[in-house]
C-alpha cells in the first residue's frame, strides 16, 4: 500500500482524501503519523505555487511522498479575490463564519455573483518527481448562508444545477461535484498512471 502524508492539519481534508484515494490503495496519514509538524508560509501567488511549497516541504520534513491541495474561492466581482488569500481573508482572528460574512458585506450591491471554487493538488515524490491537478466548480454566491454542512465558504456557495449551497449537500453529492473532487479525480489518474 503506498502511503502518502498529507500536508496539511485539517481533518476535514485528510477524510476527503482517504475516501477517493483509499479506491487506489493509498493510505493518506497525517502530519501527526508521519512524526511532522511543519508551518509552510504560503508564499505564493497561484494555487500552483502555494500546493507545491506545501507539499515540499512536509515531504522533506517526514521523507515520504506528500500531498498537499490549495485551494480557495475566486469571486468575479471581487477581481477573483480572496483567491489564494481565502483562508487568511480578512485577517487573523477570522474564523469561517466571519469570513463569508465578510465577503458577503464586501459584494453588497454587487453583480455578477458567480464565482468558482479552485483546488490545485500537488504530490512531491522524495526522488525528485512532482504530479500536480487542478480542479474547478463554478457557481454563484448566495445572498445569505445556507446549510449545516462543510466548512469555510460552502454555507455561501450555491451551485446553480443543484439549488443548493455546498453546506446543504451530503458528502457523496460535494465530491461528486466539487473541485476538490474534480482535482483528486485528475490526480487519481496521473497518480495511478506514475505507480505503474
């Protein structure tokens, strides 16, 4: 079974990843298992950079192949913004909730609403080998949160098709549809592709 660490400390994500990818025979540990605990400034600028500087760097740290996803919420009218700054939008000491409810009162008045969803999956292999994916999802941004489930922006991300907000689907519905399952479907078929 090949392992992969994962780059980052979000559980939510490491049980995302160990669904889609545990089909493949990989089993995807977290920082903590692998012995690591490593703090990437994310400095770049695209999806790209900041999933590779991630990844690299928990790789290094732990010695075994790493996996880390980038990802955020690009908004139209908001010229794409927050983007790769979608975790740290609006500053420290935001949580989720405060988050949306900012990018809710900085599009005020605003139109168009679509935006889309971006995750930039990136695996670094100790010899050197890189493999990276992106995914997208295109939807809308609603007037006012909807929905129990996920986290971050899904309570305010509509999908159009469905009528309903990423936090009002089940998981199998977000997988199916969302750009990190979109990426990770990518990712899956280089990866198969590279274990051969």
């Amino acid at each position: 079974m090949t392992k992969l660490v994962l780059a980052s400390k979000n559980k939510k994500k490491l049980a995302e990843l160990n669904d889609i990818l545990s089909q493949l025979g990989i089993q995807v540990c977290s920082e903590a298992e692998a012995g690591v605990d490593v703090e990437v400034e994310e400095t770049g600028t695209t999806f790209e950079e900041n999933s590779l500087l991630k990844a690299k760097a928990v790789m290094e740290a732990s010695g075994l192949p790493a996996v880390a996803d980038d990802s955020g919420l690009c908004v139209d009218c908001l010229g794409g913004a927050p983007g790769v700054y979608s975790a740290r939008y609006g500053g420290e000491g935001l949580d989720d909730t405060g988050r949306y409810k900012l990018l809710l009162e900085n599009m005020r008045g605003q139109m168009p609403r679509t935006a889309k969803f971006v995750s930039v999956i990136t695996c670094c292999f100790p010899n050197g080998d890189v493999i990276s994916a992106r995914g997208e999802c295109p939807g809308t941004i609603a007037f006012a949160p909807m929905g129990e489930g996920g986290f971050g922006y899904d309570p305010v991300f509509f999908v159009p098709q469905l009528k309903k907000t990423f936090a009002q689907l089940t998981a199998e519905e977000k997988n199916a549809i969302s750009h990190r399952g979109k990426a990770l479907e990518a990712f899956q078929v280089k990866l198969k592709e590279y274990l051969k």
